[in-house]
C-alpha cells in the first residue's frame, strides 16, 4: 500500500512536537509538508520549532515548510493573555520544553497558506491534512483558493468538544477558542473532514511507566529530544494540571490518519460559536430528534487506547538503531 501523502499544520508545542516526530518516523505517512500556525507562540517560534524538528528526525525526504506570515488574525487577537501564559508554562518559553532550537530564518519564507495550496495542487485527491493547531492557515488558504477543499483527499481536526469540558474554558478546547472564525468557514464547508474532539482522547497519555518502557537510549538526536520534552511535560502537567500521565489529543489525531478503525463514528452537524463571552470556540452539535441541521463533519469517539498507545510505541521501536 502506498504511503498516505500528508501535510501537518500545527502551533508546536510539545503534544504537536511529538506527533509530528512519529509522523515522519511512520513508514505509512509521506510528510510532504509542514505550516507552522501561532497560537500560545508566534508563527515564527512555531516556524523554528518545526525546522528543528525536521533537523533532528532527519527523515529520508525532507517536507516542504510554510509559515502564516502574520500573528494578527480577525478573531484571535482577544485571547486572554494568561491563557497564553499557562500554555507556556506547560510547554516551554519556546513551545519545546526549551530545548534549544537554531533559528535559521529563510530569506523568503513560504506562506503557509500558499505551501497548502500548491501541495493540494499537486497532489490532488491523495493529499491529506491533519490540523493540530487553530485553523487560520486552513482558513486563510480556502479563502485563496476556494477549490481547494474539495481537492483533498481528507482534512483531519484535533479541536472542539463532543460531550466534556474543554480545556481553556467550560466550553471550548483551545484550537477552536483561539480562531472560532476560521473554526466555523471549515467545519461548515463541503469538504470531506474528520473532528476529533478534545474529550475523546483524554484517556491516551504517557506516564512515567510508559516512559520508562521508552527505547530512548537507541535513538541518538531524537532519543535526547524525547529525554528532554517527556519529562517536562510530565512535571508541567502533574504541577499545573495535577495530572499523572501527559495527556496526548495529538497523538490520537494522528492515529485518526493512520489507524481510523481504532475510533467509532459519528456523522453530524456542527457549527461554531464565534460571538458569545462565555462560549467563544464551542463546538455545536445538533442532538435534535431529527435533527434540523445538514450534517457536515464526521466526528469521532471512544478511541481504543491501548491500540493507539500500541502503534504509537511500534513505530518508536522500529526506528530505534
């Protein structure tokens, strides 16, 4: 079977790092592009983090990079700042448990929007899209090119909230509350598209035993990097969270790509609060007896954790020398 062709737009971070790291480890994925998205850091910081990361998996083929070249987005601007503040502290100064990554500046970035475009071009109906971040590149790309959407082959979300909490308000998980604008234009368009809510993948996470279980030390470059973020993940989360384990929502996108039997399905219809005080990014369903909305959006529960913990630590083995 050939390798699902892929580009990730992420704001990393730690849980955005990681994925990524499997990704272009995964001899089922062809990471073909990478766009970096601000959020809790700038687009630039977001930028870096992601060359660092290319420069220390090193992988086969290199994946185009693309920045959204702006911070400043129409509906991202009123983010509470100690929202901003506590994403930090979990994650880093520099989103990378502030591991120390070079920063190489390009002489002409690349839009990232138009990196989106120009892949789905050329790859179309193969190319698919796994959003790890808020979804103003996306946005901003399918304003560009209006066609672009449907020439995918799928476009993956790792945002909302189905039946829990979420985790930056009552109501809402960060990457919808961040840009619920360009939340709301995706998850209303006619694309073919798959929401993995917030709430379903809070059973998947690294503890320390899992840590423990970690084929790090054969894995050069990368095995130091998983050294370093991992346990600063685990104590910024236990100390800010009071959690034990590093909860991964990321990882359970990813494993939507790869591994999509590993979840149940739902078809329904969404919309996005983008006005209200109180619930700013809410991820509206339409539970009504028929229900009245069209249904837009495939949304999936009830991941099988240890299958996906399973594949997640099959592909870190058979990358270890």
């Amino acid at each position: 079977m050939n390798p699902i062709r892929l580009l990730i737009d992420a704001d990393p971070g730690l849980g955005d790092a990681l994925a990524i790291a499997i990704a272009l480890k995964d001899p089922r994925l062809d990471v073909v592009g990478l766009t970096a998205v601000s959020s809790f850091i700038s687009a630039k910081q977001a930028a870096v983090n992601l060359q660092e990361l290319v420069t220390i998996i090193d992988p086969q083929r290199w994946p185009r990079l693309g920045v959204q070249l702006t911070d400043a987005h129409e509906s991202t601007a009123s983010v509470p700042s100690q929202h901003l503040a506590h994403y930090r502290q979990l994650n880093g100064e520099n989103g990378m448990a502030d591991w120390p990554c070079r920063n190489v500046d390009a002489a002409h970035p690349k839009e990232a929007a138009k990196l989106i475009i120009e892949l789905s071009r050329a790859y179309p109906q193969e190319l698919m899209i796994l959003s790890l971040g808020p979804l103003t590149n996306i946005s901003l790309a399918a304003e560009k090119d209006p066609e672009l959407l449907m020439r995918l082959k799928g476009l993956v979300i790792s945002g909302g909230t189905l039946e829990g909490p979420g985790n930056i308000t009552p109501a809402a998980d960060f990457n919808i509350y961040h840009d619920p604008l360009a939340a709301r234009s995706i998850l209303k368009s006619a694309c073919t598209k798959t929401l993995v809510p917030f709430d379903a993948s809070q059973k998947v996470g690294i503890s320390f035993g899992l840590l423990d279980r970690l084929p790090i030390e054969n894995m050069g470059r990368f095995g130091e990097w998983l050294q370093t973020i991992v346990p600063f993940a685990l104590r910024s989360h236990h100390q800010f969270q009071g959690m034990e384990s590093w909860r991964l929502p990321e990882l359970v996108a990813l494993a939507a790509v790869v591994k999509p039997e590993f979840f149940q399905h739902l078809t329904l219809a969404v919309d996005v609060e983008t006005d209200a005080h109180l619930t700013r990014g809410m991820t509206v369903f339409d539970r009504r007896s028929p229900p009245v909305w069209r249904p837009n959006v495939e949304v999936l529960k009830d991941p099988e954790v240890q299958g996906i913990l399973d594949d997640f630590m099959s592909v870190l083995r058979s990358t270890a020398v």
